[in-house]
C-alpha cells in the first residue's frame, strides 16, 4: 500500500503497487457495512456488472474479496484528474478535447449499455482523464438490468440528483436512457465549467430536473443538439448512446441518428460469477416497534422534489383532476418525499421523558413518531419544505410580498398507533400553516373511534368544516391518509381519502393563503387520555409544469 486516495461513506480507497510494480486502486469497505448480507447480496452483483463491462473504458476488476469478515476490490489504478478536478483546476473544455470527451464518455457507454448494465451515478468526479481518454468509473450505483428487483426495494433512490434523471428522482425503473441524461450534464458542464441546473441546495436542484429547462447559455454548437436532446425530459426522447456516439463520429447525419431513440431492457437471468465494485446504500435496520407501512419499507434518503422561491415562480397554469372513481388525484408531480429512515433531515428533534414516556421526533425503526397525552396534549410538526415560506397569519403591511406557490396539493401518510390509546384522540394532517404561536391552518383528521374530519383553525379557534363520518379501517391499524387541497374558481377544495376512498369533501369559499403542510396528533387538555401516532412515508405531490 503507498497511500490513501480517497475515502467515502461506504469505505476507503488506497493506492497499491504489486511485485511486478504495477500499480492498483483497493477499494476497502467499511467494516459496518460488511456485515450485513443485503449489503453483501448487491455487493456481490454490482462486482458482476463490473466485470462485464469491457475495460478498455473503464477501472477493469482484478481481484476481489467476496466472503469472509472484509470485503475489498482491486481495480486497476488509472493516473490522471477526475473531469471535475479538471475543471477546477484548468478550466472548461473547448474544441477537440471537448468533443474527444463527449466521444470517449459516449463510447463507454455503449460498451456499458452493451453489457446489460446501467451505471447510475455518471458525473464529472467518475470520469477519469487518463492520458490515452476518459475512463467512466466506479459502479458502486451501477445496477446489472439483468438482476433487477433481486437487492433493492422499488423505489429507491440513490446517485447524485444534480446529474439524475428525472424519471428517477419520481422513482419510475431506470434503462440506459438515465446514462444518457447524465452524459448530457457532464459535456454541458465540461464546456461551461457550470452545472445545467445549478440551484442552490438540494431542493432547488431536484426541481430544476423535473420541471427546468437546462441552462445550455455558451455551449459550442457542434454538440448542442446532441446535449439538448439528451437531456430531454421524456426518456423515450432521448437518443441511445449508441446513436450519440454515431452521430459524434459522423457515422450518420443528427436527423438520422439522434431520433427514434430505442433504449433496450433485458429480462432477468441468473446472476453471473464473482462480482465487486459497489459502494451500495447503508444497511437497514431490523425493525422493533410496530411502525406504519412496513411492507413498503426501503432505505432512502428524503427526495426534495421543489426548488427555491424563483423556480417556483416558472410554474404554469395546469389541469389538476379526480379520477372518476373519486380517488386521489393522479398524474401530479413529486415535490417532496420523507420516509423517516434518515434523522435530521429536518423535522422536529427527538425528546424522551424517562417519568412518563413522552416521546416525539425520528424512531430508529424508520417513522415518526408524536406521542401526546393530558398534560402535552398536542404537537404538529411542519414538513422541512424550502419553498414552503413561513408566514404570519396577519401581515404586515411592512412584510414582503409572498412568491406564487404551486395551490394545488396532494398530501400523504401512512399511520397507525402503537398500543392501544387511553381514551380518544386525533392524528392526521394539515395544509395551508401560518406561522406563530396559535394556529391557523385546515387540518386533515382521523380519530381513535374510525371517523374522518375537515377541521379549518384560525390562531387556535376551529370549526368543523364537515361533520366526523366513520370510515372502514384496515385490520392491521395501518391506515393510508391523503388530503387535497385545490383552488377552484377562487375557492378552495380540500378532500380527504382514508385507505385510498374518499371520505370528505368540501369547499371553502375564503380560503387561508398558501402556507406550510404536514402532521400532527393532539388529545384532550388535561384529560386522562394518551396516544401513540406514527407517521411514514410523507409524501407532497403538485401541478406538472406546462411542457
């Protein structure tokens, strides 16, 4: 071993030479992490998408480790800068060298396409510059399409969402096509020295995917087709690699090959032989209470699917429906996701009183938990949501004018209660929130009895804007709650659905102004009442953006 050379959340890589003085890149991973066998299963598949994929264009796979208390992979060591050090160091990419990339990045993904495999996590700080071309490296995200389904829950979503795209920021399967989204990210920003979609934080970052048109301002025109139609939002728009690259060498003129995209997928095989190569997501853990919607449980970090105030701003008029069936609202577009596997991703903390019990904040099961009896009888808690602004339930004349927030939400929550609870209560969510010390919010409610409410609070008071009806619960106690709130004509339409049926509607004529969303549980003031509230799987859906 001569030395370190980098070191990530999965592991560590170190910089070896052999007898015959070759040089290797061993990549250790950390210790935690080899103990666990879903970690070890995709451990081992992502070494075989590795080694299938011909090493003239990437990192070849020498030795690894499969078994026993230390996983590691030896690589081949590539000399050179990543894209990204590049950059920074020397500046943008221009002429020949920047078509020599998007030739050689190209290439490498056609021999990666080729081999049934997917890589995932394309960005600047994976393509290596040797001196004989780029190298596309580390296949820690890479996900053999041959093996799909085996390792990781639908879902999930891992990469970096600034080169993502956007179908899989919505969770939908990945194909090739993502790769090519990626490929049109890195040649943008090796020509610019600037991200195409460079907010600020990942909010900002993950709406200017799905919704933002790529900032392509002083890209050279020989590859400006080919990166805009790459980044295309519809997949089945993009080009494959393989006709990119034919288009880049001038095998076929950009009407021919840049049109007609076909992006294959590969039914499932057996697994091949020895694998390696992965920094996959960190093991979960064995769940030890009774949380809510475990069987859709998965290990992701919260998706924060909305930009900053200005990208808010760019969103256009849209057609928001009910299915005729009266269920919840369909083709909206994600803008935020929570399933609570990750603490500190913004909600309230975490308090434990050791004389009553009294908890609130993140479980290490993977929920959130609000536990509220007579003497703390209520708490809600807002969704960390950055282009949700606070704001004062009476402004000031002095007060800034608040941005045009998306008006039309669909919330949902997976929850159930641990234990029985001692007398009655209420959990639910809400919309609309203004900030301060009293209340002022609509307020989405399922009580401990089995009935649904739509509750309208202004600093504190409330009133029923429907009368409680019983709804039919699930024999586990999970229970999947979504609330609408839509402008109509000026008015506000808010609904709610228990276990996907609608069971409240209503319209308010004066509606409260847009504000913060999420949940919250209460019981009697200085009652004898107690009840524990889980909550998963927070979800905030909006308007598409008009195409």
């Amino acid at each position: 071993m001569l030395g370190r050379l980098g070191r990530g959340g999965m592991g560590t890589v170190y910089l070896g030479e052999d007898n015959s003085g070759q040089r290797v890149a061993v990549k250790v991973i950390n210790p935690g992490y080899s103990q666990n066998e879903r970690f070890r299963s995709r451990f081992r598949r992502e070494a075989d998408a590795a080694r299938r994929v011909r090493p003239f264009c990437t990192a070849a796979v020498l030795e690894a480790a499969l078994d026993g208390d230390q996983l590691y992979v030896v690589t081949e060591y590539v000399p050179g800068l990543n894209l990204e050090e590049s950059i920074k160091q020397f500046g943008p990419l221009h002429g020949s060298n920047l078509s020599a990339l998007a030739v050689g990045v190209a290439t490498a993904l056609t021999a990666i396409h080729g081999a049934g495999v997917v890589h995932r996590d394309l960005k600047p700080s994976n393509v290596l510059l040797s001196p004989i071309g780029p190298r596309v490296i580390d296949f820690g995200i890479a996900r053999a399409l041959d093996t799909l389904g085996g390792v990781t829950t639908t879902g999930e979503i891992l990469g970096t969402p600034r080169y993502m795209a956007p179908e899989v920021l919505r969770g939908e399967p990945t194909s090739p096509a993502c790769d090519v989204f990626s490929w049109g990210c890195l040649v943008a920003y090796a020509s610019s020295g600037r991200h195409v979609f460079n907010g600020e934080g990942m909010p900002a970052i993950v709406y200017q995917v799905l919704n933002a048109e790529p900032a392509l301002e002083g890209m050279e025109p020989a590859l400006l087709d080919a990166v805009r139609r790459a980044l295309s939002k519809d997949p089945a728009r993009r080009p494959t690699a393989q006709q990119l690259l034919d288009h880049l060498v001038g095998r076929t003129s950009p009407a021919e090959s840049l049109t007609h995209a076909s992006h294959p997928t590969w039914a499932p095989t057996a697994p091949h032989g020895p694998q390696t190569l992965g920094m996959p997501a960190p093991p979960e853990p064995a769940p030890t209470l009774t949380p809510p919607a475990r069987a859709r449980r998965r290990v992701r970090r919260p998706v924060l699917a909305a930009a900053g105030v200005a990208a808010v701003l760019a969103i256009a008029a849209t057609t928001y429906t009910v299915l005729a069936s009266d269920g919840p609202p369909e083709n909206l577009q994600l803008l935020f996701h929570d399933d609570f596997t990750q603490t500190g991703t913004g909600w309230g903390g975490t308090r434990y009183n050791a004389t009553d019990g009294l908890t609130y904040g993140y479980a290490p099961e993977g929920f959130y938990a609000i536990d509220v009896n007579g003497e703390s009888p209520s708490r809600s808690e807002s969704a960390p949501i950055a282009f949700l602004p606070k704001q004062p339930a009476t402004p000031k004349p002095y007060d800034k004018p608040l941005p045009t927030l998306p008006t039309d939400l669909l919330l949902s929550i997976d929850t159930s209660l641990r234990g029985a609870p001692s007398g009655k209560g209420e959990y639910g969510l809400f919309c609309r929130a203004a900030e301060g010390y009293k209340a002022t919010r609509y307020e989405f409610l399922l009580d401990t009895g089995g009935h649904a409410r739509i509750r309208r609070v202004v600093e504190d008071r409330g009133v029923d804007l429907t009368s409680a009806v019983p709804v039919s619960m699930t024999s586990d106690g999970r229970t999947r709650l979504q609330a609408e709130c839509a402008e109509v004509d000026g008015a506000l339409r808010l609904s709610l659905w228990v276990n996907g049926t609608l069971a409240q509607q209503v319209t308010d004529d004066s509606p409260l102004a847009a504000g913060e969303v999420g949940i919250l549980a209460r019981v009697g003031e200085q009652t004898t009442s107690a009840m524990k509230a889980s909550f998963d799987n927070f979800t905030m859906h909006g308007p598409k953006a008009a195409s």
